[in-house]
C-alpha cells in the first residue's frame, strides 16, 4: 500500500489519547451501523510508487502518438514553447487554490489580471473573465449570459462544431430555451436565413469563427442582423485566427467565447482544456465565473483581488447567474505565458504560418485527387470530397503515421494544417494520398 | 511587482517559429480576408529572460500546498503526490488527439474505465461519467440526470429540489441553472437536516434533495437513511455532493446512505493538485436505473478491447470530448496506490487530525459544536468579535504573518463568524504542532493588542485589499 | 536564426552612442586585423526554437531505448521517485552559480551541508567534499590525497572497474606516480600478493566494493594489510550496497569515493554523475573541491559557507592539492533528495531488493545454461559463463528489448538486476536464454 | 530554516518500491555477508510533503538567474534557455546506458559527433574530446596532451608552464596536477602579457603557456599573435582557457590567435544552467597535431553510422564514459539554435553590454583600465577603501538589498579591491538601468552613511556570515 500520510503508529496513538479515544474506529461513531462498510473496498492492493509508475505507463503506451497530425476539429496540435511548460510548472501556480486571500496569493491573481487583459486584447472586447470549463461550455454560458424574460429563442449556426451546440442544447434544455440552428449555405451560415429567423423572442444567435469547416463567418454581418433585432451576437473564436482575422469587438458582438486549447494546451485526449469569455462593458456584469480586478491596499500600494462577488453562487446562491466556481486557472496560466512568449509578432506569425500550411495543403490535396467542397475563404481547416472510401484512405495514412482528416458523416473529409506541419511532411501526406487514390 | 505588460518593449521577442517553408497566407499583401484585423494586438513584447523572471516573481507571491499548511475547509487541501502529475505528463496522454482512431486510444479509454470501476466502489455508484470539469460541473449534471429521469416517466410535475441552508452555494446555482425552483429549509442546531422541515418540503413537485455528508459543519447527519427515505418516498431523488467525501471514503459510501447520484471532486479527494482554481475533476457517479441518461459515451471492454457506446437516454454533452482527462489519469494513479487499504486509512487519518486539531484549538476558541467532527470543523470568533472587536476575517488574516493559509471564513452561513478548518491527512504531528501555536499566540494577542490582529496582515508585500473600490469601480484590465 | 538577446535595434543604437561608438564593430576595434574572423563561421544557420526541438528529436529518436536493463558496469538503472525531478528542476537551483554570496544562496549551501551529511553517514567517515566531477575521478582524486613525498607508489586492485583504473592511471602520469596492480583470485583482491607488494614506498591502495564483479571485498582485510605499512586506504564503493555491507568507516578505510549516479540519476549515457568523496578527520583537509561549513551570521543566526577555501587553488594556486572548482551541485543535490525521499529504510530496501533479484537471476541463469564464475558472495552483479558466443547471446536479447549482460573480454557476462526488475521480467528473460543456449 | 535532519521523525517514510518478488537475500536471517553493516544509518526520515516544503524553503533562499541580474565576471551567467534543458531530458537522451551497443546509441554518438563539428568550427581547431566535466578540468586534460606531445618527440627536458599573474587560479593549479613548475610572469599595467617578461621566461624547459584572451581584467590582449610566436619558437605549446569565449565567439578563434589547445566551459559560453556549482562541462580542442593524443574515443562516421575509434596515442581517459553528456545535448541545442550569426551577435551584445555599464558606472566608480573592455570590466574599490573605509566586499554587500547577485570581488589579484562585472548579453537595456541605479544609489550612500555600506546586507534573511569560525572549527556536517 503506498501512502502519503505521515503520521507514525506512536503519534497516532499519541493523538487519539488526547481526543480522548483509543482507536480511529472510534471517530465513526455518530454513523449508523447500517451505513458503514462492511469490510474493505474490492479494489486492487495499493501500490507502491515504482509500482503505480509502472501501472500508468502500461496505460499511456497502449495508446498511439501520431507523429504527424492533420486532424484538428475542435483540438489543435500546436507548438509548446519550452518557457511554458517550465513557467507552469511551478509548484506554487500548480498546488495553490483559488485566490481567496488576497494578500498571499498576488501572484496568482496578477497571473489572471493578466490573462483578462491578453483576452480583451485577442477579442477586442472590454472585459474577460477568469476562464471557464473549455470552449463548448463557454458557448452554453455565453448563451445564459443572453437570456431575458421574454427572449428564449437562442440561435446556433448550423457551422457550429456539433459538440459545442450540443453542450449549448444539454444546458439550455433544463432552463426550457429552445435552441434552434440557422442554416448553412456552401459551408457558412445563411445570412439570409438567420435574417428569417430573427424576431423579439432571439436571446442570441451563436456564431462560430472560423466556422467547423475551416471557414470565414461574416461577423460583421451577423452583428448587424441580430442588433437590428434587439439580439445579441455571441461569437465562439479560435483564439490564433484572432491575430488576423476581424475581432469580435471589430464585427460588433457582444460576447465572445472559445477554446483555448491552442494557446500553448496538449492535445491530452481532450481536457484540460480552457474556456475563454470576454464581453462588451455592457454584458460585463453578466460573466459568470471568477473576475480579478485591480485595486490598492491599505497602504496604497496595487493590488488585485477577485471581484465582483455579488453575481456569485456563494453569495447569490439560487439567484446567481452561473453556478461555476472552479475555472481552469492553470490552463489560463498557460495560455497567458504562451501568448507572452509568442508576442504580437509571433502569434501572428502563428496564425500566417497555420494559413499558408494549410493553403497548400489543400492545393496539394486537390491535384491529387481530393477536390475542396467549398470555395469559400478559410483559415487553416477546410473539407475536401475523397475519391475512395474515407475510412479506407485514412486506414492507410494512419499505418505510415499520420493522422489525416476527420471522417465527416457525409463522407468528406475535415482537414487541419497548423505552424507544426512542414512543407516536407505534407508532401509526404499528398504521396501516400496518391497512392491510395491510385494516382 | 510589474505587469508583464510593463515589461514590455516595442519590438522585442522570442525566436519560437521557424520561416514559412510554402506560399505565404494571411497577411501582407495576400490577406486572408478582406476582413482583417485592424486593432493593434497589444500583447507583451518579452524576452524568454523577461518571462523567467516575471513569474518566478509571481510564483514567491503565491502560496502553494509546498509553502505551508493550507487549512481550507470544505476545499481538502491535501498533499499532491507528484507522481501523479508525472503520469500525467507523459507523451503517452499529452499528445493523443481525442478525434483519434478508438484502435489507437486504447490507453485513454482503458484510464477512463477503469476510473469508472474503481470511483464507482468508492461512492457505491454503479456508473460514472467524466465528463464534468470540476465540482459544480457535477452538481448540474447530477441535476440533468435527475430532470432526464423524471421526464422519462413523464412527472413533468416536479420542479423543486430540496437544499439545507447549510448547503455550498452551488447547490442552490445548481438547481438554478438546471432548471428548477429551489426549496432552502433550515438546519438544526446541529448542522444536520431537520427531520419535521424536510417532511414539511417533500412533495409531489420534489425533484430531488441536494446533501452533503458530513455537512458542511463536518457532521456526520446520523439521520441520512430516514432523510434518503423521506426524499424516496416522495418520489424524489437523492444527490450527493462529493465535496466532504475524504472523510469518509472505505468508511460509508453515499451509494448504501441512500443516494441516487453523486459527483466527486477529484480535485480534493484524490489529490489533483488545485491549480490556482482549476483545473478540476467532477465525475458524476449514479445508480444503475440512472446510467442511461449519462452524458457523453460510454466506455465498454470486450475481451480486452475498450470502445465507446452510447447511453441509451444520454442527457448530451455538458463538456467537450470527455472532460478534464489528465485529471482523471491523476486520480487514478493516487487511488491505485492507495488502495482500499489507504484510501480508508486516510479518511481516519483526515478525521483524526481534525479533531486533535478541535480538541487542542478549544483551549482558546469557541467550537460552533462540541461533537466529535468528521475531516473538518468550525469555529466561531462570534465572542471575539463581540468582547474585542476582533472577527474570523481579523484572526484569518493574522495567520497570513505565520506562513499559514488560514481557514475558510464565513462558511457556513448558518455560524456566525465562521472558520471552518480542515488539515488533511498529510500534515503531520508537527505541522499541527506549528498551527495550533500559531492560533494560540494569535488569540494571545488579540486580548492584549485586538488593533494589531484587526490590522494584520502585517509581514507580507501587500496588506488588505479594498475589495469595495474594486467592485464599485471595476478595473478588469491593463489600462493599454 | 534563434536569439536570446532581449535588446532592440533602437536599443543597441541608443547605447552605442552612450558608448561613443557608432556600430558594434568598432568594440572590437583592438582586434589585431589578421586575428579577427573573416567572414561567418561555417555553421548551419540557426533555427528557431521549434526548428531545433524537432532536431534534438531527430538525435534522441536515433537511440534505442531499452525497457528491460541487465547491465550495469558502472551505470545503475535504478528507480527515480517523482519527488526528485520536481525539486530538481526547480529553477533557483537550475541556475544559480556556486554559493560565493553566502547571505543570498543559504538554501543551496545548506543542501549541500546535508548532502555531505548524508555521504559521511553512507560511508560511516567524518567529513565529506561537496562532490566531484564523477566516480573515476573522484578514485583518481582521493590517490592524489594520499600521495606523500617518499611514498610515489599506488596500487590499485585488479578487480577495480577497468574505466577507473585507467582514470587513476590518467591522472597519475603526469605526477611520476606509479600505479601497480593487485592481482586478483577468484574474481576478488588476492590478499597475499597485497600484502607481497606494501612496503614504505607505497602511498595508498585502491579496492573497489563490490568489485567490478560484483563480489564483495573483504575492506577490513585490506585496511590492516594497508595500514601496517603505513599507506591509506581507499575504497571505492557502490552508495547503494553501502546500506547493507560494512562501511568503509568500519572498515577502517581512510578514504571513500565512489559513483553517485545510483542515487536518483538518470543513466544519460554516462554523465552527468556524480563522485562522492569522504576522509577520516585526519585526512579531512586534504580533501579536494568545495566543502560546506556551518557557522553564525553577525546576528548568531545559524548558516552555512563555502569553508576550507585556503586548500583551493584560487587561493592557493599552484600549490593547490586539486584544481576542482565546479562540481556536480545538482547532481549531488539529486543525491541529497532522493536519499531523503528512500529514507533509511528504503535505501536499505532497495539494497536488498537488488541483491534478492540478482542471486534470483543468478541462479535461473544457472539453470539455463549460464554458470557462475566465481563463487563469492556478490551485491547485485556477477559473472557468468556462456556456452555460446555471446555477441550473438546478446543480441538475441536485444532483438527482444532486453539489454543483456556486458561482454568481457574474456568472454564471459557481467550481469546486474536492480530493484526495477521483475521476477517476470527476468523469468522472459531466462526462458530467451534458453532457448538461444538451445536448452 | 531546519535542516532535513530536523524534520525527520523515527519511522516516518515515503512508499516508493514494491515488496519483493523473489527469496529474499540481503537482511534479517539472510545477510549479504557476514560483514554487514552495523552502525545505523541516519538518513532523513521524512515525508513527501515533508520534501516538497522543505526544497520549497531551500529554493526560495537561493538566488538563480530567474531571480535577477547576475552580473559575476568571469561566469558568463546568461540566460539558461529552457528548450535546452527540456531537449536534455528527453527519455531519448536519459534512458540510454553508456555501455549500450553502438547501433543502439547512434543519436548520442550523432551528438558527440556534430558538437564536435560545431565547437571545432568556433574556436578554430580540429578534434575535441567532451571527457573533461568542467573547464579545470579540460585545463588539465589540455596540459596532459601537451605534455603527450612533447613526450612522444621524445623531448623531456620541458617542465615548465608559463601562467600570467592575472590568471584564474586554475591555470597554475592544473599545471601542478599536470606535473608541471609553473613559472608566473607579471602582466603590463594593461593586464597584459608583458613581452619582455615573456621573451625572458621562455626557452628549452617551456612546455608552454596559459592564457585567457580577452584576458581576465576583460581587455583583448592585441600582441596575441606575437605570444603565441615567442612561444612557439621556443618550443613550447599554446593553451588558451575558454573562459572568457563568450566576448569573441564569431568573432576571432583561438586557433587563429596560434593556439594549439583550448578548453570551453560550455556552462558559460554556451548557455547551459550552472547547477549551483556544476554540473558543467569542459571539452577541449585541439590542432590536428595533437588529435592522436585525445582522451577517450574518437567518433567517426561513415555513410550515415557513427562508430568509436581508439585515438592513436591517447593520454587515456580523465572521467569514466564520454563526459557529461547531457550537459553538450544542452550546449550543441544552444549553438544549433543561434547559428553562425547569432553566436556572433551574442559575443557583440555581451560587450556592447559591458561598455554600456562600464561608461556608465564610471561616472561614480574608478575602472581599473580606461579601454573599451570586452565582455566584462574591473573595477577598483581602492578610492572607496581609503577614503571612507568602504571595501568592495562592502559594496557587493550592499547590493545584495537590491536582489542583484554581486560581481565577482577580489579578482583578478592584480587590482585592488577589485569588482568584476559581467552582465552577458542577456540582460535588456531595462535590468542594466536597475542595475546602474542601485551602484549608483549604494555609491551615494558610500558616501553619506558609509557604515550602512559596511554592515549591509540589510535586509536578506541572513546577514554577513563569520568565515574565519567556519575554517577555524569546520563543522562540516550535522551532530546526528
């Protein structure tokens, strides 16, 4: 049995004489006989740490490490600068808990007044709470921050990645929202539809940039459409599109949420990921989660503190707008040491670099043999047709290893490019292509 | 201590990227769209040296677990095992893309069922989802599957779910959020539920009742089976809120107290470390005439080979992919070595250092109750705030000055002037010993100097905060 | 081209003229012309930071890493507790310098106090270094302490690892000290040929323990012997086995050196490791390197410094007794933790966990073909026959991931089991050696 | 602080190795040997969490590089890169053993063979060996293939090494381990070689000579070329210590100056951390002349594979295996990243640094040479001392207030109260201005409360520590 207390058999003794007992069992008294356990758990004999090292990576090498990754759909394979990793390891950011006592834990709340900051300035919006669960419930939230009385229709592109509407309609579902998709033309959003759908009763329409198929919304656009009819406009971003394409705050939305996986988060299977929120300064009071805010101590120096309380659930509790409390504070770490390390410079750099990759990417793609669906501008994701059987084609990919698009339900294929692919490594990609289709 | 943004300089950077090695896109006279972005990215510009240091700075302005005791009730603020991190960071986890292949993820789902076996024996659950990212997360899946229940049976009629005033605030969000009207009733002098009250609420229109147990005064409620069978008998459901659950893990499970579902907080029993608020870990177990609502997928084995199946009545997704995954590989590593064995052990262990703790800390303090506690307790500073002016928040802030993380305040809200206290299992004999003269030197001076420990801190960078002007006029963001 | 220089162009300018100087050339203008480099250096032009990760990765990907280690011969696979990378890695002990400002560096000198602490009471002596470069130099060192004007002759054990002999011979050449070698029988020290070859001209003698073998001396003997004629001992010992064999204190040793590398740090193709070095009171001053005193601040405050610094050669220069100065800090530092994470009763376990594997392993190979060759008590390595060749023995085993025992030149096997290995592991190991012996 | 000692506790420990699967052997009932241990082993006997707080409080009393400037002459004290470190533990790298068969440790050997390469390129020689774990000792392998070759020309009358008086106590100490009588000759009022001195020292007993270039007071030595002749034509070979590469790598090669030997400290020049003392690394180079008598291997490659090859006469091996090879994974990174160019621009930076803080602090302090220096200068306190009674210990003193690690003090012994100072070309424009600003504030204060200077540090947690009563009465570990 492996074991981290470290309390010795003599201190305990030590200690249960001066509580006043002569055994551990005695501390259980108050539960019912009926409630306790009869004998142990049936689980496995506890292990020691050579043995639960062994254990985890008997885990860990049943899966598979793709060298090269074309798949991205919701999940980036982006480049870690090393800073990174070392600044968030830090035994201090990776144990503490939430900032609650301010005076202690400045470096932690600095850490998130700066992480608001770097998402106000991604999302051109005024201000950015402290993080949520990740992208999709950031929607979900984004949405609640929306709803009023007598506006319950929430509008959801149908471009949308389908797990984040998804988790929009499970957390819409108890609250008796109805959430309803606006169509898609040739791989984005109907403009004309959404105009249709537009009434009094739209909460919000949800738009996500660039779209799941790799493609540019027309965020501007949309704004206008929804304010015309007194909505709000809710964009879900990938955060590296942001150093080059229109903000939110430059199209007009009220809300911006994403994923932030990208900036500088492993791919790890999926989570820990990170939810980002920024809104306009009239929504801003509407953030559910942690907000820090700047403020001066009793001696006048600066100082930060979590603030904004009141919209919580430990003081509103029924009547709080959200009921988040834990965020992901470390991921928000890591993307703020990440877009430090980058810089201006180099997450635009980044976002070129994922552009170009995947621009020739699909050029390449097409001469052998797999012809884009849409002909609409993108950013470093976009569908192509395949002339064989999907799953076949990327059967044989996968065996000289390569993880190729995703597999959609009509058969296309969803490909992502990003700064990691080099030139070389997709020419490889487009020959083995070749050979599967025969070319 | 300078914002990074402080640090900055026009023109300055790391070298991270390599040139673009195909056409370039997306910028310069080939835009990506002819709706580019227009505002200046104000992001810092530093150097890798610039970035070392800035946080090494903000890391010795932050307290960790490895920087002293961190008695912060309700929050289990146990040791994290660094194996578990180790494990976690191997490439073998980090650099799965969740879209892969199921051939190829084998490992991952193999992590996830196993960590459904092995939670489920723990809270005697016959399912679990991960999907949810931390405690609240759970709280509101439970609630979905509780909705998704009714609602298959067609009893549209219950819209009320029960919860204690003693309750963490999330619960009452919780419900909120889940779509239901929340009915508070009181709790006894004890902390505990009040039989007669929650009689009173049940009702055709009970969804569920919300619990913990211990309670949030660290109570073990002995009257749980009568409470779980009230609930039941109404037709409502019973929710376990996992946060107290160190202090009785292979000691009672909510499973056989009558529960029908219940989240656990990885992030506090099974020693994930906090990170600073997240991330976290808020897996939802349920009984088995529950599992078919669960959200996200199941994870079925066949001789030896994992894949995902979906739940027949999922609930959807509340999450992306399939939650905080590193999480949860961390949690497993920590249950696996403890085992049944150590798991136990450390509930007695957690239970034992809070009451030494009580028992020596009433020499001086006002136990809100004289019972003997589960992993935590509460104190009340209500005579010290009434003879000296001194209040919890004053004595908290004056164990900042001994390097000690203080105690929750002002929880529960059913004690006035509240610290609630909860050691862990992983502090030792001495560090009690260096807690416990710490309060006492500080309740010394507080009848001898009230004004220095209602002015405390005093040692650290920064004295206390005007929260106030911080909410009154907010200031979110660097001023650019 | 990769840069670390925080400095802008502006910047540069800006100082230049400070400087009174117009282009950084000019700083170099004391450069006699014909010394100063025509044109670039002929080096590949510098990369980015993900430009040289992937080429690292390049390097490290044409290694083969072996899961199941039989080797040792001077590098242990031993297991590494968790604990030990966290602190470790921890930047302020990263990278500072050596502790010359005692009041700002208490916390790397006192771990280095504790280290010396903890090797005195390995090896059971009275005062340890802050550690050398590695075990052979660290042997070659403690020759060097013992050498007197009249006493020139060294003599080294036969059984010692050959790589430390021919360091101690390296080191010696130069000084016209001789260095002799000490029979051996039977795989130990021949007692009666050391004792043949003492006499007053000898300086010290050098055993390794467990020999390279893997037998274990008989230390005692060989301080008597030694000490009769008037010369040092020096023992060159395995840390680990030192937690179960007599310790060179007991012994009676007047010097103990030895490889650190078991104590928590990785194999890394031989280095960075660690040398330990310990002495008896009397030899105590004689030690080379750096040494961590306690002693009291102006204020009475306990602390620690650099000490005994009148040995060194920066004081002492040509007279200096070494030229040691940087040492192995982290990697004694690495020593230091993961003693403290094993404890006494862990490091103890460890010990007999490999002695338990190897006679295990010992005897299957038995069974399977591979006799002893010797039939002394042995630690965790010993000697085998092989009745067939065993390049191809060995690479058989390598084929299956094994790494096989060391090839002597005679052609016999020097085998090791640590703690890491199974009796699984090593039963898949045995039945691989049947069948390539045909058994 | 406790010592680790100090927080052990009898029968504490942490749990890290399984039982044993095998007869046991080794203790109890079954000793190893009859000569088993006997006294007991007093090692820690403590937590993990008792580990993690403990190095907490070490770290946080250790000042590295992240915490600041660093600016110690002659260390070279950069930024440490963290891809350097990160490539270094890449299992690749650390889970290779030494005595693995070469078709296995290819890319180790790949390593050993392009740094080579790289480092032969940088200082302009022809092979190097990486055996040597630190400059001294590359120092001394240096002189031992010196010594080689004049031994295999059968020439045995040269004993004698020539060492400045400026030079880093090193150089004379190797050259006593080498066997060698070390003749030291004085240096110009420049901190230069005195030709005269030279010319009259040299002759049929010359083995050779040491040097730093630029030498220790940071000035380039311009009659380099005439040296390294006088030398030469006496018979005796040219040694040049590594030292201070860092001002002109890119820029002139020791091989270029007539060196014929010369040893890196890759812990300085090429920016891989100092490990609080080591570990470090220090190949040395040689002309083709002197190749046959390398320590160790040679690594050859042939149509794509590397393989080791006996060195025809080697002087046989100073360290077991090939040196500390994760420390050169970290240096050839380092080198691989910059490239020619910025290599260059380092050296350039790094004494566009050193002037910058040069002509700057002389507006207050007294340099001990007026010249443009190259990557550090030296400063003398000698005014100070006299005038006020302040040292240069003092001033070093004074500035550990302001979280700067001092210059080196008391080196080289040719000048007077003597402050070394270089700030490398890591440190931005902003961190020198901090830097300039606390010389020149603790200078005032010199001035106006000289006895502030003498008895600083103020405010670290320990103040001056009595060295005398260290050496006097060495405790050199703890009472147990």
């Amino acid at each position: 049995m492996g074991s981290y207390i470290p309390t010795t058999e003599e201190q305990r003794q030590r200690m249960l004489e001066i509580v006043g007992l002569t055994s551990t069992e005695e501390l259980f008294a108050a539960l019912p006989e009926e409630v306790k356990l009869k004998g142990e758990l049936q689980l496995p004999k506890g292990l020691s740490e050579l043995g639960a090292a062994r254990k985890m990576e008997d885990y860990a090498e049943e899966n598979r490490i793709f060298r090269h990754i074309f798949r991205g759909a919701g999940a980036y394979d982006h480049y870690i600068p090393s800073i990174v990793k070392e600044v968030v390891s830090k035994e201090e950011f990776v144990t503490a808990y939430t900032p609650y006592q301010a005076e202690i834990s400045q470096g932690l709340l600095q850490s998130i007044f700066e992480y608001q900051t770097m998402i106000c300035e991604l999302t051109g919006l005024d201000a950015a709470n402290a993080s949520v669960y990740d992208g999709a419930s950031a929607a979900a939230e984004g949405v609640f921050m929306c709803r009023e009385r007598k506006r319950t229709r929430v509008l959801v592109s149908e471009t949308t990645n389908p797990q984040v509407t998804e988790v929009i309609k499970t957390y819409c579902h108890g609250r008796q929202a109805v959430v309803e998709m606006v169509p898609a033309r040739d791989g984005s959003t109907d403009l004309e539809a959404l105009k249709s759908m537009l009434d009094d009763t739209v909460a919000c329409f949800y738009v996500q940039q660039p779209n799941f198929y790799g493609i540019l919304e027309d965020g501007r656009a949309c704004a206008e459409a929804v304010h015309e009819r007194g909505g709000k406009l809710i964009m879900g971003c990938n955060p590296i599109a942001l150093a080059i394409v229109e903000t939110p705050g430059e199209c007009g939305a009220d809300v911006a949420v994403g994923e932030g996986q990208p900036l500088g988060l492993p791919l790890s299977f999926g989570g820990p990921y990170l939810g980002f929120m920024a809104a306009s300064r009239d929504m801003m009071r509407k953030l559910p989660g942690r907000i820090v805010g700047e403020t001066v101590d009793s001696r006048g120096n600066r100082g930060f503190v979590l603030t904004l309380q009141a919209r919580e659930q430990h003081i509103r509790r029924e009547k709080a707008g959200s009921n988040i409390c834990s965020n992901e504070a470390l991921c928000a770490l890591i993307a703020s040491v990440y877009l430090s390390a980058m810089g201006p410079e180099g997450i635009t750099q980044t976002a070129v670099l994922c552009a170009s990759k995947a621009h020739y990417l699909q050029k390449e793609l097409e001469k052998a043999g797999l012809p884009p669906v849409y002909k609409k501008e993108f950013f470093h994701e976009f569908v192509t047709a395949s002339p064989v059987d999907g799953k076949r084609l990327l059967g044989a990919l996968e065996g000289k290893g390569f993880l190729g698009g995703l597999l959609l339900p009509d058969g296309n294929l969803l490909w992502c490019a990003t700064e990691k692919n080099s030139r070389e490594e997709m020419d490889e990609l487009v020959s083995l292509v070749k050979e599967v289709c025969g070319q | 201590m300078k914002l990074i943004f402080e640090r900055s300089v026009p023109g300055r950077r790391c070298s991270i990227l390599p040139e673009c090695d195909v056409p370039v896109i997306g910028t310069g006279e080939k835009p990506l769209s002819a709706a580019g972005r227009k505002s200046p990215l104000r992001l810092p510009q530093v150097s890798e040296n610039d970035i070392s240091r800035h946080y090494t700075a903000l890391a010795n302005a932050t307290h960790g677990v490895n920087d002293g005791s961190y008695p912060l009730g309700s929050c289990t603020m146990k040791y994290n095992p660094k194996l578990n991190d180790e494990m976690a960071s191997l490439p073998g986890f980090t650099r799965i893309h969740p879209l892969q292949p199921e051939e190829t993820v084998q490992g991952c789902l193999h992590v996830l069922h196993d960590a459904e076996r092995v939670f489920c024996e723990i809270t005697g659950m016959d399912a679990m989802t991960f999907q949810p990212a931390a405690g609240a997360h759970g709280e509101f899946t439970g609630l979905l599957l509780i909705r998704a229940y009714h609602e298959s049976r067609g009893d549209v009629k219950r819209t009320k779910i029960i919860v204690p005033d003693s309750a963490h605030g999330t619960n009452p969000a919780s419900a909120t959020m889940a779509g239901y009207q929340v009915i508070n009733i009181p709790s006894t002098k004890e902390g505990c539920v009040d039989l007669e009250a929650l009689k009173a609420a049940v009702g055709e229109d009970t969804a569920g009742l919300m619990l913990t147990n211990p309670n949030t005064v660290g109570l073990f409620d002995k009257n749980i089976l009568e409470i779980t069978r009230i609930v039941h008998e109404s037709g409502g459901l019973c929710y376990y809120d996992g946060a107290n659950l160190n202090a009785v893990m292979g000691v009672a499970r909510p499973g056989d107290m009558g529960f029908d579902t219940v989240h656990l907080n990885l992030h506090k029993t099974f020693s994930t470390p906090h990170g600073g608020g997240g991330p976290g870990s808020g897996p939802v177990g349920c009984k088995a005439f529950l599992g078919k609502f669960l959200p996200g997928k199941e994870i079925r084995e066949e001789n030896g080979v994992f894949y995902r199946a979906d739940y027949e009545k999922s609930i959807g997704m509340v999450r992306a992919f399939y939650g905080n995954f590193l999480v949860v590989v961390k949690a497993l590593c920590y249950a696996l070595t403890l085992g049944a064995e150590g798991i136990r052990d450390a509930a007695h262990m957690a239970v034992l250092n809070a009451n030494y703790l009580r028992v020596r800390l009433s020499e001086a303090y006002h136990m809100a109750y004289q019972e003997t506690c589960m992993h935590e307790f509460v104190m009340t500073l209500q005579p010290e705030k009434e003879e000296l002016q001194v209040s919890a928040m004053d004595i908290a802030k004056a164990l900042l000055d001994y390097g000690i993380h203080p105690p929750t305040m002002y929880f529960p809200l059913i004690v006035h002037e509240a610290l609630m206290v909860e050691p862990t299992e992983t502090e030792s004999p001495e560090n009690l010993e260096e807690l416990i003269s710490a309060f006492m030197e500080i309740h010394r001076k507080a009848q001898e100097d009230p004004e220095w420990i209602r002015s405390a801190p005093h040692k650290t960078e920064i004295s206390r905060l005007d929260e106030v002007q911080a909410a009154r006029n907010p200031k979110l963001h660097y001023g650019l």
